[in-house]
C-alpha cells in the first residue's frame, strides 16, 4: 500500500462542525426564566420524580393553571391539585411505559376558560433527555409541542 492510499483510507480527525461557530443556543434555564418553561420540580419530587421536571407554558395554560374566578364560574379546583394530577398521572406513565424517552399519557381535566364543569379527555407528551448539562431533565407538553 502505498502512502497515498493509506492517507485515504484514515478518517478526518477533524469535521467541519469543529470549526462551526455557535449562532444561537437558547438553554432550558432561559426558557425557565423567560416563562417558556415552568420549572415544576418541587412538586414533581414529592409526587416521586427523580429528575428535574419542567412543564411548557402552553400545556401549563391548559392543565394547570385556575383562578377563583375560574372557581366562580366553573367548578371548584386549585392550581395545586391540577398541577398534581398532571405529574401524577405522567408518574404512572412512567412506571407503565418502555423505558423510551418520550411518552403520550392521558389526563381528563375540565378544560379552562368556559363553563365546563367535568372533565374532559387530553393527552400530554412527557419527554425525558439531556438539559443544558447531559444530565436527564423532564419536559411535560402538549402533544404537538417539540
């Protein structure tokens, strides 16, 4: 074999991503500071979370949050008690799924902003992956939420 050929045959130990400069990184702690994300995991520790759990403002605008006028005009909830049965309900998808890092569960919750007054069928996507550090962070969403 001659040098040539051998030269060839060795992958490049640098790509062109090495020299690519970063034009924006947007990490998980702004998105929690800037009110994108919902950092929840206080709570999600008590219902048995291990790790970091943060819910997007769109799935918390929908599942959790509750006023008293809400109360006035629909039925008596607290944000407390919905934010439980949100992380309740994504622990036993947990315990019952295979092990991927993303999951669809199912919540009935009375929708906000109406007249409701019983629950009603949604689904959330729970995604679990590296934060900004590799280790594992939980996001809770609405289903068509990346």
């Amino acid at each position: 074999m001659n040098s040539e050929t051998n030269s060839q045959a060795q992958p490049p130990e640098k790509s062109f991503w090495d020299d690519a400069d970063i034009i924006y990184a947007y990490t998980r702690a702004q998105a929690i500071e800037d009110g994108v994300l919902v950092d929840v995991s206080k709570t999600a520790k008590e219902a048995g979370f291990v790790y970091p759990v943060a819910i997007t403002s769109a799935a918390w605008a929908d599942c959790v949050e509750w006023s008293d006028e809400d109360t006035k005009r629909q039925v008596p909830q607290d944000e407390f008690g919905r934010l439980w049965d949100v992380l309740w309900m994504a622990k036993i998808a947990v315990k019952q799924g295979n092990g991927g890092t993303q999951l669809l569960y199912p919540l009935h919750r009375v929708p906000r902003g109406g007249k409701a007054q019983k629950p009603r069928l949604i689904h959330l996507k729970l995604v679990c992956g590296p934060g900004d550090t590799p280790e594992p962070v939980i996001t809770i969403m609405l289903p068509d939420e990346d």
